[in-house]
C-alpha cells in the first residue's frame, strides 16, 4: 500500500505539471473534496462497525488531549531548531511550524507580514503533507501507531485521516480526527501569536 | 469545508457502522472501495500541487528550506509523540483487555 501510496502522488504530480492546463485547477478542488468526503465516510463506516465509539472516548480519558499537544510543540520546536540552522528569526520559523501542515491559513496569515514568509509558509507545510503522505504507514509500521498521527498535523482530521486509518486502527483514527480538530483550531489562534513576538 | 462538516459525514459513515445497515456484498468491498478512493484522491492532490505553478515556482526558489522545516517539525513531533504514546495507549490497551 505504501508503494501504492507514494506512487499515486507522484504520478498525480507529474501529470499535474506536464499534462494537465492549469485552468483545471478549480475543477481539481471540488473533485478532492468530493473524494475526501467520501473517504470520511468509509472511516466513519469503520469506526461505526468497532461499537460504541462515544464511550470509547469516554474511557479513552482526557489523556488523548496530549497528542495534539505533544504534536503542537515537536512542531513549533522542530521549527525554530531548523530555522536556527538555516539562520531564519526564531519568532517566523515558530509560526511557520505553527501551521501544522494546513498551508493555506499559514501561508495567508504570513503573506499579511511578507511575501516571502508567506511563500515560505506555503512550501513548507505543502511539503509537511506531501512527506505526511509518504511516511504514516512507515511510521506506523516501524515506529507506532499514535506516532503515525504526528506527521499529519492538522491534516490528522481530513486529508491523511484516510491513511492513518488504513495503516492503524479505528481507536487512533478516532484520535487522529480529534488531534486534527484541535491543531487545526490553534493554528490561527498560534500563528499570529508568533508574530507578535518581535 | 470546515471540520463541522467531517464530522456530519464521519458521524453518518459511523451510525451506518455501527447498527449494520449494509449488506454483506457491501461491506465486504468496503475496504477495497477504499483503497481505490484513497489511491485516486491522493492522485488528484498530486495534481493539484503539480498544476499550480506557483508551487513550482517557490519550490524552486525555497524548496531546500521548507524541506528542512518540514523535515524537522515531522522528526521533532514524532519524537514528542513517543514521549507520550505508552501513557496514552497503555490506557487504551486496558480497554481493549476488559473487553
């Protein structure tokens, strides 16, 4: 699958770059919500045949609130670590890594202090879910199942969800989404935080 | 699209899950239907990164530092992750155990 997997991307990006005109680009949008929504669905049908997920939360604990906490501050630290090495201010390269993958918001909310930093945003979190993509079912296989959760940042709740859930169990999918939920709220609440230390 | 609509759908996927409404034939293709959507979603995205030029534009231009901190924000939450992971799953494996 994860052969599979890596290869659907790559092939989609090759045609994306040497066949397809960019004037599809709008069509592409609605087919990948489309898709997505009915992904959601099948994991929901998964989760479903497991039994009663609420009282499954319930036992669960409040425990499963430090996922996304722990995924929050390995970015925001991983980020300032790389943004010391490659010489970028520890206040940018933390919001950067604050947008746990969702490139859009981060890269909008960036573009409002600079281009650049916006574009860098962008790139960035584009190139944390594209890697997400690739490596869930390595970590998931080598490392663990909760750890598989951590590459998808905020894209825990939609677009890797599909694969977390094919490569772990309906118990971390349940905690993916809700990690996702999390991470993708603090994202414009912690991005401008960053910038406001300067 | 926002998670509020996720949730309608993956609460409507898990209440069909849950009381069993489909069939036999149904549910036994569930998992290769899947993979097929799965496959095919991941190829469109693909797409969609491939048909903007902007994309390939930055890339270009700051594709070695975004890897970088890509690179580093996935390491560095893995890491935290497995700080925290036997707290969280030893929870979970009880659970499974009572069960």
């Amino acid at each position: 699958m994860t052969t599979k997997i890596i290869f659907s991307v790559i092939l989609g990006i090759i045609t994306g770059i040497f066949i397809l005109p960019e004037t599809m680009a709008g069509h592409i949008g609605i087919m990948i919500d489309i898709g997505l929504c009915l992904l959601l669905f099948f994991v929901g049908i998964d989760i479903g045949k497991q039994g009663d997920i609420f009282s499954k939360i319930k036992d669960m604990g409040i425990k499963i609130i430090l996922v996304p906490i722990m995924i929050g501050l390995g970015s925001i630290v991983g980020a300032m670590l790389a943004g010391i090495l490659l010489k970028i201010p520890l206040n940018q390269a933390g919001a950067i890594g604050a947008g746990f993958g969702w490139y859009s918001l981060s890269a909008i909310e960036l573009s409002k202090y600079s281009s650049k930093l916006g574009a860098l945003a962008f790139i960035t979190n584009v190139s944390r879910e594209v890697i997400a993509i690739m490596i869930i079912p390595f970590v998931a296989k080598y490392i663990g199942k909760l750890e598989s959760i951590a590459p998808a940042g905020a894209t825990a709740m939609d677009t890797t969800l599909p694969i977390i859930s094919s490569v772990t169990d309906s118990d971390v999918a349940i905690i993916s989404f809700i990690s996702g939920v999390i991470l993708s709220a603090a994202v414009p609440i912690i991005v401008p935080m960053f910038m406001m230390i300067s | 699209m926002n998670f509020l609509i996720y949730l309608i759908i993956l609460a409507l996927g898990g209440y069909i899950g849950y009381k069993d409404i489909l069939n036999d034939f149904v549910n036994k293709r569930i998992a290769i239907m899947q993979n097929y959507a799965l496959l095919f979603i991941l190829f469109i995205m693909g797409i969609s990164l491939g048909i903007d030029n902007h994309v390939i534009e930055y890339f270009a231009t700051i594709g070695y530092q975004s890897i970088v901190i890509a690179l580093f924000t996935i390491i560095f939450s893995i890491l935290f992750v497995k700080l925290i992971s036997k707290k969280v799953l030893q929870r979970e494996e009880r659970i499974t155990n009572d069960n």
